[in-house]
C-alpha cells in the first residue's frame, strides 16, 4: 500500500504510515521498542540507526500526521509544548515572534519566560483582526503564531489573510491547530509554513496520552525542524506513538460527532434563563462567525458558556454547575471521547492577572466545555440537571 494523496481523510488516518508489517504480516504493525539498529556494514542500515533521530512506529505516525495535514513532513515530539519549543528554538537572538495575545497559557509562558531570556522577542497583539497583525509586523518578525479558535473564547483568526501579511516580510507563519484539528481545517492549504498540535487532545483522542506535533510543506524548514527534534531530543516514545496513531484511525468520525454534540447543545441551551451567552464559531451570535464558516468545516467539539449575574453571583453559579455535573467530568484538558467541564478562571487562567483575564473575556461566569461523542441525550440530561442546581 503506497502514499496515496487521492484518499479520503479517513482512508488516509487508518492507512498511511500502518501498512502490515513485511516480516509477519501483521496487519497493525508492531511497536518499535529498540533504542538502536543493527547495520550490515559501518553506515549501511536499513533507514533507521538510533531511536532520537528516527523510530519506525513514530516514523509511521509522522507520516500519517503530514498527510493529514497536507504537509509533507511531520516531527512528532513528547509533547504539544515540546513541539512548539521546537518551532522556537529556529530562531536567534534578536528575533521578533508576533503572536495573538491569547494563547495557549504555556506558549505565552514560554515565549516570555524561556525564549525571551535567549533574546528572542515576543510581541503580542489583543486584537483577532487581520490588520492588527500587519500594524505590529516588520522585518525583524520572523514567526507569526496564532491559534485558531482560540481558547475559551473560541476566537478566529483569518489563517490566509495573516500567512500574506507574514510572508509580506520575509516570516513563517505557525498555526497550533489542537482546537480545529486537520479534520474542520489545514492551515498548511491555506497559507501557514508550520501547524503546531498538541496531539493530547483530539488527535490522540482519548485522554490517555501526551504528545507533541509540528508538520511542514517546505523541505528546508523540514530539514531544520528534523535537526532541531534531533538536537533537542524532545521525542515520543514509540508506545505513546502507537497510542496515537491508534487514536488517529478514528479522528475524523470522532471529530464529526464531537462538533454534531456541541451544536445540539448549543441549541438545547440557548436562550436558558441562567446563561448570559453561549460561546460557539458556528453559532450566528459569534463575533467571527463568518470566518469560522469559510475556514471550519464545523465548529468543533468546544463551547463556552456564561453565567449571568455579577462577578460573585455568575462565579457561584458556575462553581455550583461545576460541582453538579456528573457525565461531565471537571477536569482540564480537552478533545477525549469523554465530555469535560472546566472553570477557566480558576482552573487553566488562573495564573493570568485578574484585569488582563476579564479584558480577553475570561470572566469568573464563564465554564468551558469539551464535548464528547457519549449519546447526546445523556449529555443534554446532565446539563440540565446541573443547570438547576446552579
Ligand atoms: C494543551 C495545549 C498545548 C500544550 O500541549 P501539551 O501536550 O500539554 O504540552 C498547546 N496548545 C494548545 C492549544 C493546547 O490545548
């Protein structure tokens, strides 16, 4: 069984990089343990040498990723911010990155509390739109990352328009597309040079794994980005690579039925007389849901919720929702088969100043939910349930 670029998203998940093993015949390849490879002669081997530079089960996970999302290369890492380190680690010192303001707690972290002591510097922009991006640009950038939707806000930015103003001087841009996954969107079709994923969540599926991803289209940023996995050494091991790929065969119908549960909630919860507002791309009311439209082939398995009332009251309300629920697990993290609930203010934000917080929206009324893929029906039951107590 060969590449083959024609397939569906589906045939490719389930068949590329786990064609049967050519010794046994084993349909689902066996996993990769060895540290090291033996050569026939000095230098003569079979492809593969030590496990930190290459691994045939991460190898095979690495080109199911790249094909799913149209890249031609994929390093594969032991996780989403090992991953995103790596992407960072190409620049030198003196080097702007430009990014949106609201991302990923641990990217803003490491931008300003690792990267920036090496020179680096990060500029941050509070503002989604396109031309925020161009005003804040110039030479010196020289990676522009954005996550689309953002979180909790489900936030999107225009990946095309921002890859033009990138390239207009000279940058990368990097999407991290844990939210979306390559099955609603590919930002590496659409202009971005890297796509960044934490494949904890959705691509491994599952809540039982951490990994890491960086896929590329370019040949020389595949060839710095292999060095740097190397360099670094941030790799997967190859049974958290099995885990993943395994999850990966079911990406694309667990991913349909994450986004048909979140909107049959949305719908189930709008107008609830204890909510303020349901927050959700493929919903009219979103602030960005024309984009989310032309760029999400559906709206993805998040929603936010918020509780009316004053800071003390929509706080208590939520809290009491979040003690409640019970198909729902509270937990952070996201993108499992299972549904999570989790309280951004307390929970994945809290060590963001309270002012900055409540300015990007992430107020004490707010729940997030990661909406899983069990019968809908439960799902709505369970948030009824909750909803009245709180
Ligand atoms: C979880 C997450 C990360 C970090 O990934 P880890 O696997 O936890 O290191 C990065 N970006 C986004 C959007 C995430 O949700």
């Amino acid at each position: 069984m060969s590449n083959n670029n024609e397939w569906g998203f589906a045939t490719k998940a389930i068949h590329i990089g786990q064609e049967p093993d050519a010794e046994s015949g084993a349909t689902v390849p066996p996993i990769h343990l060895s540290s090291t490879f033996t050569q026939q002669s000095p230098g003569k081997h079979k492809g593969y040498e030590y496990s930190r530079s290459g691994n045939p089960t991460r190898n095979g996970l690495e080109r199911c990723l790249a094909a799913l999302e149209g890249g031609t290369w994929c390093g594969c890492f032991a996780s989403g911010s090992a991953a995103t380190a790596a992407v960072f680690a190409s620049l030198s010192p003196g080097d702007k990155v430009l990014a949106y303001a609201d991302v990923y707690g641990g990217t803003f972290r490491m931008l300003k509390q690792v990267f920036e002591g090496f020179g680096i510097v990060p500029i941050f922009t509070d503002d989604v739109s396109a031309s925020s991006f161009a005003n804040l640009i110039d030479d010196k950038t020289k990676i522009v990352w954005l996550e689309s939707p953002t979180n909790p806000l489900l936030r999107c930015l225009d990946i095309a328009a921002i890859a033009e103003i990138a390239h207009s001087v000279g940058a990368k841009l990097a999407v991290d597309n844990t939210f979306a996954t390559p099955v609603l969107q590919r930002p590496l079709t659409i202009g971005a040079d890297y796509v960044v994923h934490s494949t904890t969540k959705y691509i491994g599926g599952h809540s039982d794994v951490v990994g890491g991803a960086v896929i590329v289209k370019d040949d020389a940023l595949a060839e710095k980005t292999m060095f740097l996995q190397n360099a670094l050494g941030g790799i997967p091991a190859p049974f958290d690579c099995f885990m993943q790929h395994r999850g990966i065969k079911t990406l694309q119908i667990r991913v349909e039925r994450h986004s048909e549960n979140a909107l049959a909630v949305c719908k189930h919860l709008a107008g609830h007389s204890k909510l303020e507002s349901i927050v959700y791309p493929h919903l009219e009311s979103h602030p960005d849901y024309a984009l989310a439209k032309k760029q999400m082939s559906a709206g993805g398995g998040m929603v936010s919720i918020l509780f009316k009332g004053d800071d003390a009251a929509s706080r208590a309300a939520a809290v009491k929702f979040c003690e409640s629920i019970k198909v729902f697990s509270l937990a952070e993290s996201l993108g499992g088969v299972e549904s999570l609930v989790c309280h951004p203010a307390i929970m994945t934000h809290a060590s963001i100043p309270k002012e900055i917080r409540e300015a990007r929206g992430v107020t004490d009324g707010l729940v997030r939910l990661s909406v899983g893929v069990e019968n809908i029906e439960d799902l709505l039951a369970d948030l009824d349930q909750a909803l009245a107590k709180a």
